[in-house]
C-alpha cells in the first residue's frame, strides 16, 4: 500500500516592510516645539501691528528716510560683494590643491563674520578704520578721510557682515558645475580671464543671483556692526533697523510697522530664492 503523495507547498514570501514616512512621537513634539519657536514671534508681530495706521506710520518722513538710506546702502554693499565675492569665492573653490593649513585658514577667514557677532565686527572696523586705527589713523593725517560715522561707514559695516553670504553661495555654485567646458575653452586657446567672464561666469550664474539676493537682504538687516561703526546719525547712518530699535523706546507702533517693513523685505527674498537657485536644494 503506498502512501497518499502530498503536493508540495510554494514557499510563502514575506512582503517586505513598507516604508514608513511618520515620524516617531518624541520627534514630532520636538519638531513642533522647534516650529512654533521659529513662527509664533511673527506671529505675534502681525497680529499686534497697527494695521489701521500702518499707511500713516510708514510715510512718516523719518521711516521714508531710513528706508531710502537702507535701500541705497544695501544696493551698494550688494555691488561691493559682487565685485570682490564672486573673485574670492573662485579661490576659495579652487584651494582644494592648497596645503591643508592654508585651505583651512582661508575658509576660517571667510567664515568668521557668519559667527562672529556683528558688534564685535563694528568694534574691530573702528579700531582698523577709526581715528586711531590702523588705517584710519593714516587716512586721517594724510587725507583727512574720516571713515567711521558716515554713510560709507554703514557700507562698509555692511560688506563686512555680508560678504560670507555670497562666497559660499557661488562657491557652492562653482564646485557643482562640470569643470571640463573650461578646460575646454582654455584647449581652445582663450585665455584665464576669457574662460572666467565667458564660461566659469555663465555657468554660475544662478547661484550669483542666490548669493546676491541673500547679501541684499542681510545688508538691509545689518544692525549691530552698524550702529557700533557708523553711529545712528538721521539721513546718513540711521537704517531701518537702528531706526526701529530707537523707534521702540518712544514710538511702539512705528518700531512694529519698521519691523513688518523688514519681515515684507525677508519674505519677498524667500519668493524670490527659487529652489533651483540654491545648488543641492531641490523641492
């Protein structure tokens, strides 16, 4: 008698696990915590402002003083850092090659101002550009040049601050772009300076225009190098920070509608930063 013949059975296949894109919940309170931190001070700024008198406040003639001060000096910091950052940002870029000591104190250099705070930037140009400074001791005698508590003070205070912004922007532009169209250029015969206006600029461009708009918007917001440099002198060194600073001891409701001029400004860059303006951001 033989034994009933049994049909194998197929091995069953475990599903793999489906990604899970929750977050566990000690992250997600930290996360909102975080959030609300970030948020809720804007919030408060929009809900106390005196919508009602807002037209009025801002077209006071000392706000349209200071915001045509702080227009026209930021313009011209952006101008600064354009001529000397996007030069900067190329060696910066290009010092891979560079002993190791001299890599690392090139890029400190550059840094420093991103974490150095702004008063102490004020103080270290007064004592380089001040009377008695370094240079400005020089400037004095033989040109009579006095720098600090003028509106290229405020310039200066401005580039100082800035300046990081856009180096590292275009830097950061420069090292993700394909470096053999100017190898290419210069096989072709052109020249270093050809290659750079004609191919390396070019290829740069968008994160120029990034690096451009975020050293704008926090040249407009430069404060405490500024006051500390440049004084808060009304219609030469009194920007729209200095002025809604002062504005708060004796005219809460101006300081705010300063304060919400500057938060329109930082948004209004935010829509104008698009994600393919940032190299390695994506949406």
């Amino acid at each position: 008698m033989t034994a009933p013949q049994t049909t194998p059975r197929a091995p069953t296949r475990r599903r793999p696990p489906r990604a899970h894109g929750g977050l566990a919940w000690p992250v997600a309170v930290l996360a909102g915590v975080g959030l609300a931190v970030l948020v809720l001070p804007l919030v408060a700024l929009v809900a106390r402002a005196p919508w009602g008198e807002l037209g009025e406040l801002l077209a006071r003639e000392s706000v349209l003083e200071a915001l045509v001060l702080s227009l026209g000096t930021a313009t011209a910091a952006t101008g600064v850092c354009l001529m000397l950052g996007v030069p900067l940002a190329v060696l910066l870029a290009r010092a891979a090659a560079w002993p190791t000591p001299a890599r690392r104190l090139l890029r400190a250099a550059v840094t420093v101002p991103l974490v150095l705070p702004p008063v102490v930037g004020g103080i270290a140009l007064l004592l380089l550009l001040g009377r008695r400074g370094l240079i400005g001791s020089a400037l004095d005698d033989l040109f009579g040049i006095t720098v600090p508590f003028t509106t290229g003070a405020v310039v200066l205070a401005q580039v100082f601050v800035a300046l990081p912004f856009l180096v590292f922007a275009v830097e950061g532009a420069l090292r993700s772009t394909d470096r053999r169209t100017e190898l290419a250029a210069a096989t072709l015969g052109a020249s270093r300076w050809q290659v750079f206006r004609h191919v390396t600029l070019p290829l740069v461009a968008p994160g120029v225009a990034a690096g451009a708009v975020l050293c704008f918007t926090r040249a407009l917001g430069e404060f405490g190098a500024t006051i500390t440099f440049a004084g808060s002198l009304p219609g030469v060194t009194r920007t729209l920070p200095i002025a809604s600073y002062l504005a708060m001891q004796t005219d809460p409701d101006e300081a705010i509608a300063l304060a919400l001029l500057l938060l329109a400004v930082s948004v209004g860059v935010l829509l104008l930063l698009r994600d393919r303006w940032l190299p390695g951001v994506r949406g």
